[in-house]
C-alpha cells in the first residue's frame, strides 16, 4: 500500500512542477498576449535556468497594446469636415506621430485635396 501511494505522491509532485515550469505560458494564454508563442518557446528551451524562466514569466505578465484603428478613423474623419489646410497639418501629425503609414496618409491626403 506504501508504494502506491509513494507512486500517487511523485505523480502528484510532477503535475505541481510541469504546472509550475509553464506558468508563464499559462499566464500569457489567460491573458491572450499576442507574444505568446515566444513566451512558450523561452519557457520550454530556457525555462530550467531560473533567468529564462523569470524572463518568460516577466514577459507573460507585462504590458501590452492592441494595434488600435483610431488614427486611422481619425484620418478618415479629417477627409469629412474643416479647412483643408488645417486638415493637412492634422494628418501630418499624424504621420510624423507613427500613427500613420506612408501609404495610408497618401490615401487622406488625396481625399482631401480632391474633395
């Protein structure tokens, strides 16, 4: 009896350790982190040194932005209304903020030169 539940006390320590090893992947999927597959990657292949872990377990918990369409609903709404020049140096602005691509201010800025 001693040595089935010796089996059940060492299986159980694995599950906790496997559950422990890939909680930073656990934490980036819960999470919807859009670097997760790298995450997962780091904690697999450098995981078992205590940096590599703490690097996937710091990168599976910070920060991230979703990719907002903001500006370029901004850019759109410039084209509706208001003096043109005005409109210009707002896209502008925008395109020297980064919200911009070169390809999508050509786009605003013929649409507000052309109308």
């Amino acid at each position: 009896m001693s040595e089935n539940s010796s089996s059940f006390g060492a299986f159980i320590l694995l599950a906790i350790t496997v559950i422990i090893y890939f909680l930073p992947t656990v934490i980036a999927g819960k999470r919807g982190h859009p670097n997760g597959t790298p995450i997962f990657l780091l904690n697999l292949f450098l995981g078992w040194t205590l940096i590599g872990w703490l690097a996937a377990l710091i990168w599976s918990a910070s920060a991230f932005t979703a990719q907002s369409t903001e500006p370029q609903e901004e850019a759109k709404s410039l084209v509706l209304a208001g003096d043109p020049c005005q409109q210009l140096e707002k896209l502008a602005g925008l395109k020297e903020r980064g919200h911009l691509t070169q390809e999508e201010f050509e786009v605003a800025k013929a649409k507000i030169l052309n109308g």
